[in-house]
C-alpha cells in the first residue's frame, strides 16, 4: 500500500448540507463530514472548513421559514446564527480531540493587500499548529455575501491564500449537469472539466432556497482556485466518505483539473481578490501591448469610467468592449482626464510628477 501525500484541504459546506428547510442543523450530515475532517486531518492532511449556513442556522431560533432579503434582516439573523454554528461545530470536533478555531473574513481581508497577507500567515500558523480552521463571512457586519455568493468564492480565495491542494465545493447535488437535473430529464452528468470553454452553454441557474450558491458560484469558485493550480470538486455533502474520496482521487463530483496561468500569488490576488473602481478604455495599439506583456501608457487610453484614485485597481477594456487587463494605476481618474491620448513629453509637461506608465505591467495582468 503505498502512502499518500499529504495535502492542503479546503472544504465548503453549503448551507443545504448543514440545515433543513426550516433552518435547523441536520446533525447527521454534519457530524459525517466532521468525522471525515478530522480522519484526514490525523492522516497528515491540512484541513481548512469554509461554512455557509450563519443566516440559515439563525432562522430556526426567530422562527422564520423563508431566507431574509433585506440586508439587516440577514444581519440580524447571522448574528444569532454565527455563535450557534460554531459552537455545534466546536462541540463536534471536540469529540474527535481536534482543535478548531473560528475564523471570520470579508472581502476587505481580501481585497486590501496588507489584510490579505496578514489573513494568509493566520491561517498557515494555524495550520502549522495544527488547528482546523472554521471559517465563514463575518455576514454580521459585511454586507459582501451579496458577492462572496454562500461563500463559494471566499472558499476558492481562501484556496489560493494557504496555497491549498485540493478545494471541495459541497453541495446539494452530485456535482455538474448540462442541464438541471430537476427540471430536465435529458441532463447529463458531467464528471471532469480540463477546460472552461467546454461547459459555456451548460446552464448554471439552479440555486439553493437557503443560500445564494447556486451552481454558476460554483463554477466561478472552481475558475478561480484551478487558475491558481488547485484542483476543485464540486460534490454532493451528503454522500458518505465523500471528502475521503475526493482526496483520494476517486470519481466522485465534478472534478476541474488545475490550470497553470503562470500567476505568483501577488497577481491572483490582483486578478481575483482586489476589487475595481473603475475601467480605462484603450485603443488597439496599446490592447497590442498589454498582451505583449507591455505597461500602459497615457497615450493609448481613450476614455476612462468610475471614479478611482491612484494605486486602486481598474479593469482595462477594449474601444470594441472586450476586458483585456486589470490593474493598479499610477493616477487619479482627474488625471488621466488631463494626460489621455498623450506621448510621455506630454504628460511631463501637464503633469511633472507623474509616472510614464499609467499602469506598470508589473501591476497589471491579464485577464482570461
């Protein structure tokens, strides 16, 4: 028998996994997948658990049958729920002996460069000490869920900040279908994607009663942590011995096979992480350059949009609409207002101060 490596895990429990319809925990289900972290994680393995379920697990107790749409009902009611969800999990794990710890993020953890450093060498010494993370959205005070998507997203950026092997999405279903399979008998089962392209038409629209993770927050999860070499499945939480599986390599779920984009770390998080204030439109010449690996200058802007300051990060389009870059740039909207359009002379004249490139191409990356 030979041994198997060990492995950096990140899993994602959906919030139809952890809770019924009328927001109570479903015991069972939990205490399985528990068990299962915790087997692997006495085998070696790094065990990260991103959560859903706050808002669910807070609709039981102020007794409310449908998922809250205002967002400081969904506050109020993650703030009941975040305490009752980790202590279920922390009185689980403390059966097995394992040690957890509570972990809450948002996207400006994310998004700012110094929170996410500091996010990430957390989470590697907990690891180091050999503690299983919890971790959630702090729904409490961020209103980001709305964009984390049940926290899909934050599982693949939590992926990519500890480096992880492998991401397991768990959810409601088997994994992906080309159509959904509830309404359409004729959907088929799709077990391995190598490519994105290959699953653009298949329809993505299903979506569980009480989380916001429906299948295309899965996919947009997977299209994140594979570019970043981290090989996702997205798997049915209830199936037994289905993290045992995953790790294993076994055919279970969907499985997205880890892509090289050639990207450090510095340029995910620019390209995944960091959210944009605006966009500058540029012209053919300067679309050329980019993707030639060139900086941006002034001169092949044409128009700009939004309102952004300089070192915040723009996305950078095509006169024709097509997204070519993102990146952090040099100047303030007002600024490149004055300087688009001209040769670096120019721009020295009208601003002696400013930086010939409006964004360096080491703070610029393509996008796909």
């Amino acid at each position: 028998m030979t041994h198997q490596r060990e492995m950096t895990v990140v899993a994602k429990i959906g919030s139809s996994t952890l809770t019924d319809g009328r927001g109570k925990f479903r015991l069972g289900p939990m205490a399985g997948l528990v068990a299962e972290i915790c087997d692997l994680h006495s085998r070696g393995h790094r065990m990260l658990l991103v959560s859903s379920g706050a808002v669910s697990s807070g609709m039981g107790p102020l007794r409310m049958t449908n998922r809250p749409t205002e967002v400081v009902d969904l506050q109020a009611t993650a703030a009941v729920g975040q305490g009752r969800l980790y202590h279920t999990y922390s009185q689980l794990f403390g059966h097995e002996e394992v040690v957890t710890a509570q972990v809450l993020l948002t996207t400006f953890d994310v998004a700012a460069r110094t929170q996410y450093l500091n996010a990430r060498n957390t989470l590697r010494r907990l690891l180091e000490l050999g503690v299983v993370p919890i971790i959630n959205e702090n729904d409490t005070t961020s209103t980001d869920e709305l964009c984390f998507g049940d926290n899909d997203i934050l599982a693949a950026q939590v992926a990519l900040l500890v480096g992880a092997d492998l991401l397991v999405l768990l959810t409601d279903t088997d994994g992906l279908y080309t159509a959904d399979p509830t309404r359409d008998s004729s959907a088929e089962f799709i077990a391995q994607v190598d490519d994105f392209r290959d699953i653009a038409e298949v329809s993505m629209e299903s979506k569980g009663a009480l989380g916001l993770g429906g299948m295309r927050s899965k996919v947009g999860a997977a299209r994140v942590a594979t570019s970043g070499g981290v090989t996702t499945v997205i798997a049915r939480g209830t199936r037994p011995g289905v993290l045992q599986a995953c790790v294993k390599g076994e055919p279970v779920g969907t499985r997205f096979a880890p892509r090289d984009l050639g990207l450090g770390a510095f340029k995910l998080w620019l390209l995944y992480g960091k959210p944009t204030n605006g966009a500058v439109i540029v012209d053919a010449g300067a679309a050329r350059a980019l993707r030639d690996r060139g900086s941006l200058l002034p001169v092949g802007i044409v128009a700009t949009t939004g309102d952004f300051e300089a070192g915040q990060a723009v996305t950078v389009i095509t006169e024709a609409g097509s997204e070519v870059a993102k990146g952090i740039v040099n100047y303030s909207r007002s600024e490149l207002e004055i300087v688009k359009g001209l040769r670096s002379h120019e721009v020295a004249e009208r601003l002696p101060q400013a930086s010939p490139e409006a964004i360096h191409r080491d703070y610029l990356v393509l996008v796909e």
